[in-house]
C-alpha cells in the first residue's frame, strides 16, 4: 500500500493508470478489481495509509512544539504530497476525499492550538501558512522571516 | 459500444448495434448497491482474458462475451482499448464488466456520483 500512496502523491490521479498500480504494487489486474472495487476504491485507501502513516506523526510531532517557528517547520518538513495533491486535485470532486482532508488538516489545527495555546484560527491560518510554503517550496526562510514579525504567541 | 445510465437504484447497460448479438439480450440492470465501482482501464484489453464461451474473439480486433478466469465470469464487450472501463460487481452472474464506453472519463463520474 507504500507504492500506491507513492503513485498517488507523485503524480495527478489521472496520470496514475491500473497499468502503473498493477505493476507498481505487484498484484494481478484482476485481485486489484476483486480487493479494491476500482481505482478509486484504491485511492481511498492509500489515502487513509498516508493520514496514518504520515500525518498522524506529525500530529504527534506538533504536540510538542514550542513556538510558531518550530510548528511551521515540522509541517513543511513532513511529507505531506499525497494530503496536498488529494486536496488540490480530488476534494472539489469527491466528496469522500474531501471530509478525508477536511479532518486531517482540523486534527492539524487542533494539534497546533493546544500545543501553542493559541486560538483555533491562529492555528488554522499557521497551517495555511505552512501548507503554502510546502507549496512554494522555500521551506527554510519564509518561516523564520514570518515568525519574526509574529507578535510573541502567549 | 455501451452505453451506461442511471435508472433510479439500477445501472443499466445497453449494448449498441452488432454487439448485442453476443452481448446478454441486448442490456443489463444491476443494482447500484452491487456496484462496486468503476474504472478507466485502457491497459486491460492486453491482460490475459481466460477462457471465452460463449461470444467473440478476434485477437486484436474485439473481446465480445463472457470469459473465465480464476473462478470468475467476465463480460467482455471491447473493440478500441482506449475507451475501455472495468465496472467491479458483487453478487452478480458476473464479478466485472469490461465495456466500451463512448465516454470513459463521463461514465466513471456518471457511476460515481450514483455511487456517492
């Protein structure tokens, strides 16, 4: 389930094609359709692998951040490809992808505000900003040089 | 070529022209509940297929009919690969359709949103 969560999180879902998952996982085409129901069917899953495998560290990581700083690092340090991609790309039309991410970036946020002790929307707009970063892809600079100009978080 | 629609709880399928003469009576109604799901699959038609009986043939023209393989039947209805979709059943006489859509992307979101 590793390779398809790779496969996903590397390229568009509509550039991963069965030839791919069935010679990337090492199954036959037909115990694919049998165990899974369809590509989307295994795109779920490989979904929830990575929330599990990848996301709920960096929860874990977040709870014992000491300041914005060291939280925006520890977002734009996981690997969060498959989360961004599903976000951007399956969300606005799947409505199962979409409560999938919704919660995993609110368990985001939540883990933010407690361990920093700020408001649940300071913590929404540290993730935003963290998640934008990911995407720029200048991970080091950018969140020094914002940090600083925070007011000291209580 | 097949066309698919949503008929209330059912996906029906109706072969066009030609096919339905070795195609089952022309359409079939499976309930959406036995509707696993759905997928684009261009990369099947060069996947060994089984057994074929009863149907057509004609390697590297068109897999018409039912096929078995490892203890399941498929239907098979594919002359273009690239507009192939694989349509994943439960408790039905057949465990798949393999069919040629006009439309593969518009038949998987068509199935989807049923499914949803």
């Amino acid at each position: 389930m590793r390779a398809a969560v790779e496969l996903f999180g590397g390229r568009a879902y509509d550039g991963v094609s069965v030839d791919d998952l069935v010679s990337h996982l090492g199954v036959h085409r037909n115990s694919l359709y049998k165990t899974f129901g369809s590509k989307r069917g295994l795109y779920l899953i490989a979904l929830r692998r990575h929330l599990a495998d990848d996301v709920r560290p960096l929860l874990d990581a977040l709870g014992g951040a000491p300041d914005a700083e060291a939280a925006l690092r520890l977002v734009t340090a996981a690997d969060l490809r498959l989360l961004l991609l599903a976000t951007v790309e399956r969300a606005p039309v799947d409505e199962e992808v979409a409560s999938e991410v919704t919660a995993a970036l609110a368990a985001v946020d939540r883990a933010i505000a407690d361990a920093l002790g700020v408001p649940a929307d300071l913590a929404a707009a540290l993730t935003a900003t963290a998640l934008g970063i990911l995407l720029r892809g200048n991970t080091d600079n950018v969140a020094t040089a914002l940090t600083r100009h925070l007011d000291p978080l209580p | 070529m097949a066309l698919i629609r949503i008929d209330g709880d059912d996906l029906v399928v109706v072969m066009e022209g030609f096919d339905k003469l070795w195609a089952f009576k022309g359409s079939l109604t499976i309930p959406l509940a036995n509707v696993r799901g759905v997928t684009a699959d261009p990369g099947i038609a060069t996947d060994p297929k089984g057994i074929r009986a009863p149907g057509s043939h004609v390697p590297g023209v068109i897999t018409a009919g039912t096929f078995h393989q490892d203890g399941e039947k498929v239907f098979w209805d594919v002359r273009d690969a690239s507009k192939a979709v694989v349509i994943e059943l439960a408790d039905e006489r057949y465990a798949r359709l393999v069919l040629q859509v006009d439309d593969p992307r518009a038949a998987v979101a068509l199935v989807e949103k049923a499914l949803a």
